[in-house]
C-alpha cells in the first residue's frame, strides 16, 4: 500500500498548496457552516422549550415558514394592485371614449404595505436621515478639527448628547414636528419625517467625533508643508485636511450609519412610520400564532440588511481611501 | 556689504508649564548668497529651533531674520524646507506632490506645458523622473527623500532649508544622497542651511559649518570655514590632510568641548529641550 502511495506523482509543494486550500477553504466555508448548524440546533432545542402566550416560541422551520408566506403576501398584494390600476385604466379610457372632455382621474392604490415595501421604506429612511446627518456632522467635525477653541466650546454639548437613547429623543421631535410642518400638501409623511430626524441626531455623534479626530490630529510636517506653500485655506482644506482625514472619516461615517439603522427600527416603532419597525410593533400588536414567527425573519432580515449596509461603506471606504491598509476589516 | 541672509541675535523662548524655557540665546549668522553652510550639534541643542525660526515657522522672541532686505514674518516658498521625514503627501504621486508645490508658487506665471515641464525638470535633477507616478508609500525612503528636495528645489527657492535631509537614511544611501546633492548644489549654486548629525556630511558638502553649544541656551561655538576644493570626492578626500584636520577639529568640538555630560539632571532637561523643539 505504501509503495502504492510513494510512486504516485506527488510532489511536496503541491501538498502544502493543498493543504493551504484546505485551511483556507475551512476558514470560509467548514467553520462558518459549523457554526450556524450548531446555532440552528441550539434555537430548535431552545424555542421547544418556551412557551408563550403566542404559543411556543418559533423554531428555524417556523421562520422560514414564514418567509415563504411573506413573499406570498408580497406577490399576491402586487398582483392586486396591477388589477386595480388595469380596471382603472379601463374604465377610464370607457369614460373618456363617452365624453372626450372627461378629465380622467388617476388614483394611486391604497392597499397594505408588504414586508418587502416595508423594508424599502426603512432603507430609504435610513439613507435620508444618516446622509442629512453626515451634511451637518462632517462640516462641523472639519471646522472642530481645525479650531481647538470651537472644539473646546462644542465637545462637551456632543459628548453629551452621544448617549442619548432614540427613544428619549422621539416624543420631543414628534412634537416639534407636529408644530412646525404644517403643510396642506405634506411631500413627506410626518410619521417619515420624525423617524429620519431621529436618525439624524442619533446618527449625528460618531462623525463628529471621528472627523474633528481625523483633521485634528492631522501630521505637523503636512501643516508645515501647507504653511510653507502658504496655501489658502480652502486649499488647505481640499489638498491636505481632507484627504488625510478622509479615513477616520470613513470610520466616522461606517459607526454612524451602523447606529442609525439599530436607531431607526426603534423610531419606526414608535413613530407607525411604515418601515420594518412599524412591521414588528404590528405584529407585536396582532399576537397571532405565527406573530413570533414573523418577528424573527424581520430580527434575520434586519440583521442581514444592516451587515450588508455595512459592507457597503467599507467598499466606499476602500473607493475613497488612498490609505488600503486603513480599511481592513 | 550687508549678508544675504541675517540671523540676527535669534533669541527664542518657549513657555512650559515649569516656566519659560529658553532654547536659543544670541544666535546670530550672516550667509552669503551661494554658501552652504552646515549646523551641527547634538541632538536637542536648538539646530531644528534655528532653521524653523529661518523657514517663518517659528517667531523669534527677540531678533529676527533679514532675507535679501526684507524681514522673515511667516513661513514662504522663497525659505523652501526639505523635512526630516520627507513630508510627502501619502496620497499624491511624486509628480503630483512636486505640481501642488509648482501650481501654489507659480501658478499664474506658467501655462499648463511649462508648468508641466518645470516639475519633470525638478524631479529629472533628482534623479526621480522614473517613478514619478509612483506614490510615497510605492517608493523607498531615500526616493521620498529626492522628492521632497525636488518639491523644495521646484519652488525656485532664495533659501534652500534642510531639516537633517538625510538623517533617517542607510549609510550607503545617505552617500548616495550626497553625491546627489553635491552635483545639484554644482548646477544651481543655491544658498543653503543643512542641519545634520554626521560630521562626514558636514565636512563633505559645507563651505561653513557652525557648530552649536548645547542647550539649553544653546548658541553659536564655533564656525568653521571649509576650503577644499569643489567638485569633492568622498574617496580621494578620505586621505586629504586638510579633510581630515577639519573633521577632527568638529569632533574635537562636539565630544571634548561640548561633551554631553550623562547624568540624570542633564538628561530631563535634554528631553524638556527636546519637546520644546519639537
């Protein structure tokens, strides 16, 4: 047997390289893949053993139940609106054949909103808020980088507001709200308005921090070469703040957006702005038997579309950064 | 005649929590134009206080610096700086670093083909016009080094300052440099203050070198006038007698007259020296 072995084409290296594959190869797949088997199995024991006013707690099977009749509601809902608008157009184009100076009426439908809608208007409510709060904090993190006097004036306000939950600040912006957009023609739902605004200041806190970080611990020798070129200081900024910060800034930017997607299922809770949120607060509310069940593949699709956001900023980051060895994981 | 450059009774004193620390006491030097002169001296004597004070990056306490006539108030391109650690702009290339520099001093002056020209002539001098596309972090420190003198020498500096240039360098790229330097130095005959720690640099390349006393209250020792003959070769001047005598008479200066005496108390102070300096 052993004889068999030796005279087979063997050479070392391609062993080592095969062994490399291996290692790496388990590294990617086998142990991840371990690891949620082993997770699966411990939820399918666990979830048998509590019992709940709803029932028994869901198990994997449960959830994944009910993704499929999610997705049945999803395309059931579409098909139901693309019938509306199909006899819509019909019996406004029998009108207008009837009387030719009918003005036809479009009406949009009105039916529920899916999980799937409810998961874009969360990442449209996400987006908003956290780049309306990147407006305000880079600026102010660049001008706190580069004034030690302003910094010194401004860091306390926002070391202290960093904490602040977004459940303390919802009711005070739900109110301000509701006193100041007085439109008869809203653009925007005030139940949207109130959820990005809380993004926004809860979002605020980590770009502030890490850009006035960033430009403020900017190298003397760059100052000295700005100085020496007695460059403007808009130039100043653009040429050698800028891009010398522009990696905390990343940093910056991927905590804020990281805490504004954790912040926003909250505020859609308490604001019914129609986003993922609002989907667990109504099934909460339901408490039917598959509720539980429901909640869990939104806690899975939230967690999956925050990781995803995620790497997104990390791929921007390595886009935008001159820096490669500052944006490894 | 009155000097080129004036260095005229540099006082400098630095506030510290512990009370004013005084770095530089009655410094006072006049430079020709076309002179290459050397500061030498240990480490936090005040050699990078005086060359910042020269480049307007520092304000003298009292005294101050005549260039060509007028006084030194702020940092300009006219007082160039080759810095320590290159300075490059990490996310530039060499060209790009070289045309921030060009673009700032004479961007109304060149139209976009001179400009371009004038930076490939800069980063050519140096010997860099191979990699001028590559950024800093693609290039080793001794190439980082050519383009900052490049960046300095584009600026078409009246002073060409240099911040121990060569000091973070191995020794067979820091002879390199040298020659380099040498053979640029022959071309534009630039005024030029070179700080260093090596007294083979010092001796090679200066018509003066100038010799500081410790701080703190460092000052001038002594100066010493360099008189080999130009083009200079470091293997021929290895055996040159009067080479030789100058080198000796810098070490006689830095180890016996002004010896660093390692005690405790004196370290504290050459380390405050140090921060204040830094």
């Amino acid at each position: 047997m052993t004889t068999i072995i030796n005279k087979l084409p063997i050479t070392t290296p391609s062993v080592v390289s095969l062994k490399n594959f291996i290692s790496s190869i388990s590294k990617v797949l086998i142990l991840p893949f371990i690891g949620i088997t082993l997770f699966l199995m411990f939820w399918t024991v666990a979830a048998q053993n509590i019992n709940t006013s709803l029932g028994k707690f869901p198990g994997p099977q449960a959830v994944y139940e009910q993704f499929h009749s999610l997705y049945g509601e999803h395309t059931a809902e579409r098909a139901k609106a693309e019938k509306f608008y199909e006899r819509q157009e019909v019996r406004n184009a029998a009108r207008l054949e009837a009387d030719p100076t009918y003005n036809a009426k479009v009406r949009n439908y009105t039916g529920k909103e899916t999980f799937f809608d409810q998961i874009l208007t969360s990442l449209v409510t996400v987006t908003s808020g956290f780049l309306l709060a990147a407006m305000i904090a880079i600026p102010l993190g660049i001008a706190m980088g580069l004034n030690r006097h302003l910094n010194a004036a401004v860091n306390p306000i926002v070391q202290i507001f960093k904490p602040v939950s977004p459940l303390a600040w919802l009711p005070l912006i739900t109110m301000v709200v509701s006193a100041l957009y007085v439109s008869d023609d809203p653009m925007v739902s005030k139940s949207f308005l109130n959820s990005l605004l809380t993004v926004t200041l809860c979002s605020l806190w980590p770009m502030v921090i890490n850009t006035s970080i960033g430009v403020s611990s900017l190298d003397q020798d760059l100052k000295n070469v700005s100085r020496v070129l007695r460059l403007p200081m808009l130039k100043h900024i653009q040429k050698i703040v800028l891009p010398a910060s522009i990696p905390m800034i990343f940093t910056g930017m991927r905590l804020s957006f990281g805490v504004a997607w954790m912040v926003l299922i909250a505020a859609e809770m308490l604001a019914q702005n129609p986003g993922l949120g609002k989907f667990v607060w109504d099934e909460f509310q339901n408490g039917s038997s598959d509720s539980l069940a429901r909640i869990m593949a939104a806690v899975i699709v939230i967690g999956f579309i925050g990781f995803l956001l995620d790497r997104g900023m990390l791929q921007l980051q390595r886009m935008a950064s001159w820096d490669k060895s500052a944006t490894t994981v | 005649m009155s000097a080129f450059l004036d260095i005229s009774h540099i006082d400098m004193v630095f506030p510290t929590p512990t009370g004013d620390f005084t770095a530089l006491k009655g410094v006072d030097l006049q430079i020709k134009k076309g002179e290459f002169v050397s500061l030498i001296g240990h480490s936090g004597c005040g050699k990078s206080t005086v060359l910042n004070v020269v480049a307007g990056l520092y304000q003298a306490t009292t005294g101050g610096v005549i260039l060509n006539n007028r006084e030194v108030r702020e940092p300009g391109p006219e007082r160039a700086v080759v810095f320590q650690n290159h300075s490059l702009l990490p996310w530039l290339t060499s060209y790009q670093n070289v045309e921030l520099a060009v673009k700032q001093v004479f961007g109304n002056k060149m139209n976009k083909a001179e400009t371009k020209e004038w930076i490939e002539h800069n980063l050519k001098l140096v010997h860099m016009d191979h990699a001028m596309h590559k950024r800093p972090n693609e290039i080793s420190g001794g190439m980082k080094q050519r383009v900052g003198i490049a960046r300095a020498l584009a600026m078409q500096p009246e002073v060409l300052l240099m911040d121990e240039p060569f000091g973070a360098l191995d020794a067979l790229t820091r002879a390199h440099m040298q020659d380099s330097l040498m053979e640029i130095q022959n071309e534009l005959n630039n005024t030029v203050i070179m700080i260093t720690h090596d007294v083979d640099e010092a001796v090679l390349l200066s018509d003066r070198i100038v010799m500081m006393t410790n701080g703190p209250s460092a000052t001038i020792g002594e100066i010493l006038d360099v008189e080999l003959e130009r083009p200079r070769d470091r293997l021929s001047l290895a055996k040159d007698i009067e080479y030789n005598r100058l080198r000796a008479e810098v070490l006689t200066f830095l180890y016996e007259k002004q010896r660093k005496v390692e005690n405790i108390s004196s370290k504290k102070t050459a380390t405050t020296a140090k921060k204040a300096t830094a």
